[in-house]
C-alpha cells in the first residue's frame, strides 16, 4: 500500500511531464522525478526523455538494451515524489463516509483522501514547505507572485484543475503574492470591509424603497425576503456553475488564469484570511446586472426592485460573512456541522457541497456531500 505521506497523481498528470525541464517516470503505480539526473544519465538525457511521463519498468530490465543495476533503482527510491491514481477520480462516498467530526462522531476513523492528502479540515491550516511542494508538483512556487506563474506555465487544464484543488497553506498565516505590485492591495479584503461598506447601503435602500411602496413596511419586507430568497439560489448557482466551471473552462491559459482570478486562488490557499470574502471591486461587477434585473421585473416601480434587490444584497453580507467564519472561527454545534462541510468541499469533494450558508439547495439538486456517518 503506498505511502499516505506523498502525493497521488494522474496518468494524464504524470504524462505531462515531458519535458528536460520537468520528467517524470513510472514503475508500477511509482512515480519518480528524474529531471537532476538527465545530465547524469551515462547514456546521456535522449534515452530518459524518450521514456519521459512513461512507466520504465520494461526497459530497465530489458537484457537487449540494458539491464539496469541495483543502483539505478537505489537512485530512483531518492527521486519518489508520488503515486498513480486513475485519471479521473470520481467522489469517492466510500471515504466520504469515514471523515468526521469527533465532536459528532468519535468512533468513526479519519481516512487520508487519495487526491488531497488530507483527513480532516485541521490538514488545511497545516503549513507547506514551498521548496519541497514546487520540486514535487512543478505547479505554483509560493515565494514569487502567483499570477504570471499561471498565466506563463503552460499548465494543461486536467494538470490545473487537479493541481489547484489540493490545499496548500501559507506560512505564518500570510497571504500570498499574487500580482506582486502595486496591485497587490486590490486582491485582499478584510472581512470587516463587507458589513461595513455594503450594510449601511443596504439600510439606505430599504429606507427609501418604503416611499414608494403602497404596502407600507409589510410589502418591504416581503420583497426583502423575495430577495433573500432568491440570493439563496444564486449562491448556489454562482458557487457551481460560475466558480467551479473547471472541466468546462477553455483549455487554455485565458480560461485558465480567470478561473484562478475567480476562485481557483480560493482552493489553492483556502485559508487566507485576505481572500475569503469577495473584493468591494468585483462584487460591483457581479451585482450590476442584478441590480437591473431586479428593476426589470419590477419595472412599474423601482422602489420595489429596491426592496427586492436589497434582501438579496443581504444575503450577500451574510453568505461572506458565513464563509469566513466557517474558515477561521470557532462555532456552534450547529454551524460546527456546517464548517465541516463546506471544508470538506474543500479537502475532500470540490465537485459537491456548493451550499455555504446552507446545505438545502444541495439537498434539493442532489450535490449533497456527505461527510460523516453516524453508527449506533
């Protein structure tokens, strides 16, 4: 059984590293980097890089062309950087089943996932060793800006997407370069800035929505709560098909650096605390055309798309606020269960448990993640 300590890679993953810059080999379900040793190879690099992101087994013992002695295995064991897994990894309900909270459920055993390395939300805020984590994976280096490394790579995006959805951490609790400039303050947000810059708005439009509203506060109210409602939805509809387009996105490095932009950023380092609710500048680019909505279905009265459009600027609030508490606070018994099941979307299943605030539209869409067994 392999070790649970290094890394699970795709045969496609493997395969793309080719290259005199980058090459990968594989015995078995072994997946060895040989990159420093080309130039050492006696036979010279051509006769690894025709086998690189292959499985070399065959060849080495391979009497006609060479049989491989005891050393050259000795100097692949130093070379180990992973495993092989399949090329596509389904949810997996099995291990689903065996991560749980102890304070819920302390007979059911943590199990470490095949594609994260992780058993439980704790892994998340586990530091990474820059060094060793770029020389394995060939993906982002933590000690340079983060942006132009994605837009330069050249990635594959079945290299991306695997690659971005196993959780690093930044060390000392920082964040992470990514643009690396004077651009570089645009990208964090405290969560204070959210409740304070858009909560006194959102009063405000309430306040004048009652103008011009014939129902008096009751008909407020209710358009409020239309609007919460329907940014319930959204959420869950922005969360799936806008954040986590992935196997939809372009495969190219446009479509690639955006959805790093957007959210992938997220998934690489879900617990920066400067890049968990959304920036004052985007969250205006994403509202304006609900803002219209909202005024075209109420077209004979704008104060009532006021009303409406402010319930579900409400939900907003409370939906980042929700989301960072989740990440960095201690909670209730209730929101403890909600915390680990937005991580584990996270650490375990980026393909289900869309719902942060709420699990219902999981529920009712049939994305549920399930994250903990109870036993008799």
């Amino acid at each position: 059984m392999p070790s649970q300590t290094l890394p699970t890679l795709t045969r496609v993953e493997v395969e793309s590293h080719n290259t005199e810059k980058s090459c990968y080999v594989t015995i078995g379900q072994n997946v060895y980097d040989v990159t420093d040793f080309l130039e050492g190879h006696p036979g010279g690099p051509e006769l690894i890089l025709e086998y690189a992101g292959k499985d070399v087994d065959a060849i080495l013992k391979d009497e006609v062309s060479h049989t491989h002695s005891d050393s050259a295995y000795e100097i692949l064991e130093e070379s180990l950087v992973g495993f092989v897994v399949n090329d596509k990894i389904a949810p997996n309900h099995d291990v689903q089943k065996k991560i749980a909270d102890k304070q819920i459920n302390e007979e059911v055993s943590p199990v470490v996932h095949p594609r994260t390395g992780m058993s439980c939300e704790e892994d998340l805020s586990k530091e990474t060793d820059y060094s060793t984590d770029y020389k394995k994976h060939k993906f982002i280096d933590l000690n340079k800006p983060m942006l132009m490394q994605v837009w330069n790579s050249g990635f594959s995006k079945e290299f991306y997407l695997d690659q971005v959805h196993r959780p690093r951490h930044y060390k000392g609790g920082k964040s992470a370069p990514l643009f690396g400039n004077f651009l570089e303050p645009l990208s964090l947000t405290p969560w204070w800035v959210i409740p304070t810059l858009w909560l006194p708005q959102v009063i405000y439009g309430v306040y004048i929505s009652r103008e011009g509203v014939s129902g008096g506060w009751p008909q407020v109210a209710a358009l409020f709560g239309l609007g919460l409602f329907i940014w319930s939805l959204l959420e869950y509809i922005l969360h799936r098909f806008l954040f986590h387009l992935d196997y939809y996105l372009p495969d190219n490095r446009v479509g690639i650096t955006l959805h790093f932009l957007l959210h992938g950023v997220h998934h690489y380092l879900p617990m920066d605390k400067y890049r968990l609710v959304m920036p004052p500048t985007l969250f205006i680019v994403l509202a304006t055309p609900f803002w219209k909505l909202a005024h075209a279905i109420f077209y004979w009265n704008w104060h009532m798309g006021t009303a409406a459009f402010c319930g579900g600027i409400f939900g907003y609030i409370c939906y980042d606020m929700t989301h960072y508490f989740l990440h960095h606070q201690n909670l209730p018994l209730w929101y403890k269960e909600l915390k680990k099941y937005h991580l584990a979307h996270h650490f375990l299943d980026y393909e289900l448990g869309f719902g942060v605030t709420s699990k219902f539209w999981d529920r009712i869409f049939g994305t549920e993640l399930v994250t903990v067994v109870k036993t008799a």
